[in-house]
C-alpha cells in the first residue's frame, strides 16, 4: 500500500473540466443550428438558403465570440472543502466530500500560484483538460505541491491559453460584425479581381471596378478590426525567457533581455534591458497578476552563481567541437585526465539550471552532467530541459542530456538568445 509523501488540506477544493465545457458547447451550437435548419426546410424550403446563411454567421458568432475567451488563470472558483495527496508512487490522489479521485503524476502536465480570496491558490493543468484548483495557507504549500508533481517553475515550463478582456456580449458583437464583414469583403475582393483579369473597358467597368475595390477595402478591416481581438494568445512561461504565440506569430523574450514584469490593468507587462516593453493583454487584473507572479517565480535568479573556473571549463573558447566535447565528458570523471580541482556536480547544476546563461554553458553542463550516470543527475537534466520554452534551447540540451553535442543545433540556440522579441 502506498504511503503519503505530501498531504494539503484545502478550504476551497475543485475540478473544472474546460474540455468538457467546450465540447458541450459545440454540440450545443451545431445541435442549434441544425434545429433552425429543419424548421426553415419544413415551413420555408425557399428561404433555405438566406436564412441557412445567416445561421451559420450567427452559430459562428456564438461559438467564437460570447463562448470562448474565459480566463485560465486568475478566475475565482468555489469548491468544497478536501485534501489533495502525493503518494510515494508519484500519483495524486485529490479527495473533495466523500469522492476520491486518483490521477498518475504524468498526467500531471502544468501548474502555478496566485493569491485569491487573501490567500494562496495553487491550479494543476491535468492531461484530459480538467483544471484542479485548491486553496492553500502558504505560498510554500503550493511550491511543496508543484516540486511534488515536477510541475514548479525550475521544472517544467507553462503554456497559458489566455482569456480574452472583453465581456461575452462585446464579443458576440465583435465576431458577429467581423464574420458579416468578411462576407462582403471576399465576394467583393473576386469580382474585383475578376473585372481586372476580364479587362473590360468603359465607364460602367471603372465605376464597377472602384465600387467592389472600396467594399472589399472597407470590410476587410472592419472584418480584421473586429475578430483579431478574439484570436487567443497562448503564453509560454520558463526558466529561459517567455514565448508569446498569436496566430502564425511567435514572439520569444530571452531572460538576458528581461529587465522586470508588472501589471498594468489588464496586461502583463515585460520590461526589457533595451527597446520598449512587450505588452501581453489578459482577461483580467487578476489574471495579469497571477501570470507575473509565475513569471517572476520562473525567473529567479539563483542563489549561488558557478565559479569562474566551471564557467572557464565550459566555455569552447575556440577549441574544435571534437576536443571540447571530449573534455567537457570528461569534468565529472575521477579517472579522466581532463578532470580539474574544484570543479564539482553543484557547480554545474547552478549553471544548468540559471535561465540566463548562454546557451554554449547550458548545454555544455547538461552534456556534463548526464555523462556521469547518476539518475539523479540526468533527472535534474530533463526538469532544466522542461523547464524551457526557447525551441532552439531545448533541442540543443535534449542532445546533450544524451551525449550529443549538435553544433548546428547549438548555433541555432545562441541566435535565437541573441534575438529581440
């Protein structure tokens, strides 16, 4: 039988099911529009078509606009008063009223803190979809968790999906306005298009051709202006810097590059060392702040800084990429002739796990490392692997966590750290 390894007693215990929430919803939408289309079939088969249109904008208006765009963290939630437990196999098993439910630690893919109702909130993002959200006393009950899980800050990275600061009836207005626009602008943008492939000559064409040429203009900013606020931002927060996702577009913040994060309204604010800050819109204050509070976690310096001769051991300084890597193996091992005084596995950990060390030492200290074979050692490699969000980064020192140092690999990650969001 397992015994507990880590015991929480929560005032306000609860399991939300996002996934759950959003399937109902598309099912209630089609559902609904599939009603409206039998009733138009039966008792107006010659308005199918207009009004079949016009419901499909509307159920498209729905679901995009007023059923979307809840916050995923910062939002207040009640529950029941229950306990949530880690067992010595890893699983968590989370008991709310007479219920016990038990969920594997792999299962277990996020989780962060915040503060709600004068005290401390800690939030597990589970595999299926499900969010837990338990009241703590302390900050440090809710870190205790995290560590538990091998969710913390130092190992494992978040992706947030963000809500959206608009209320539910802005946002039905907003995705119905733009869809209605988006329908003008496209017929608009092919006859255009196709009055200028015809070649067609006469004032009746030009006129034609200005007419369609100005709707399609109009209403594909007005349809741009209108949905673009309903697009979701998924921000990616880690060890190494933050990645913001709108779209096709990704924006990484480097931690060398950040100088301190705020709040400003509804808007987590990313000062930078250079060039103006970086402006992330949340759903709410409370929302904003819980995210700077997880940034500001994730990016704590640490502690103890590495000695300036691990740091010299690790640097390549030049050396062809055959010779640094035989010596870099080579640090952790008595045997080895390459070995140097002084250079122990703590040094490298602090060098492997500080979020603002170049790449070049990063990678070097995961390939270290995880030559020694201790398990121990290559699990504290995976949690510095996880805990980042910079795509470059962790392709690098997932090869080094196996005994590879890639140099093109390597190259790619010390360009994307020099770049500026």
């Amino acid at each position: 039988m397992t015994s507990p390894r880590l015991r929480i007693e929560s005032s306000s215990l609860r399991i939300v099911s996002h996934r759950r929430r959003a399937w109902a919803r598309r099912i209630a939408v089609v559902g609904g529009w599939g009603v409206s289309m039998a009733l138009l079939a039966a008792y107006a088969p010659d308005l199918t078509g207009i009004y079949g249109t016009a419901l499909t904008f509307l159920c498209l208006a729905l679901l995009v606009g007023s059923l979307r765009g809840g916050p995923a963290a910062g939002a207040a939630r009640r529950g029941e008063p229950g306990a949530v437990t880690v067992v010595d196999g890893g699983a968590l098993c989370v008991q709310i009223g007479g219920r016990t439910r038990t969920i594997a630690r792999g299962d277990v893919v996020a989780g962060w803190t915040e503060e709600g109702r004068g005290q401390g909130r800690v939030l597990l993002q589970i595999r299926t979809g499900e969010v837990i959200a338990a009241d703590v006393t302390s900050a440090a009950d809710g870190h205790a968790l995290l560590e538990a899980l091998g969710v913390a800050p130092e190992q494992r990275a978040v992706a947030v999906q963000l809500g959206s600061p608009h209320t539910p009836t802005r946002r039905f207005v907003l995705a119905l306005v733009g869809l209605v626009s988006l329908a003008v602008a496209a017929p608009s943008a092919l006859i255009s298009a196709g009055l200028v492939m015809m070649g067609l000559g006469g004032s009746d064409w030009l006129g034609t051709l200005a007419l369609m040429g100005f709707l399609s203009v109009i209403s594909g900013v007005g349809a741009w202006r209108c949905l673009r606020p309903l697009v979701g931002t998924t921000l990616r927060i880690g060890t190494d810097g933050l990645s913001i996702r709108r779209l096709l577009r990704r924006r990484f913040v480097p931690r060398a590059e950040i100088a301190g994060v705020g709040v400003r309204g509804a808007a987590l604010v990313v000062e930078r060392r250079s060039g103006g800050p970086v402006v992330v819109m949340a759903s709410s204050a409370e929302e904003a702040a819980s995210l700077a509070s997880r940034v500001t976690d994730a990016l704590a310096g640490r502690a103890v800084a590495a000695p300036a001769e691990t740091l010299a051991a690790l640097d390549r300084a030049g050396r062809p990429l055959a010779e640094w890597k035989h010596a870099i193996l080579a640090l952790l091992q008595e045997s080895a002739g390459y070995r140097r005084a002084g250079i122990v596995a703590d040094d490298l950990f602090s060098v492997l796990e500080d979020g603002a060390a170049r790449p070049e030492r990063r990678v070097a200290a995961a390939a270290a490392l995880a030559s020694s074979g201790e398990p121990a050692a290559q699990a504290r490699v995976r949690a510095a692997v996880e805990a980042c969000v910079g795509t470059k980064l962790r392709i690098a020192m997932l090869r080094a966590a196996d005994g590879e140092i890639d140099e093109g690999a390597l190259a790619a990650a010390e360009e994307e750290a020099m770049r500026r969001a």
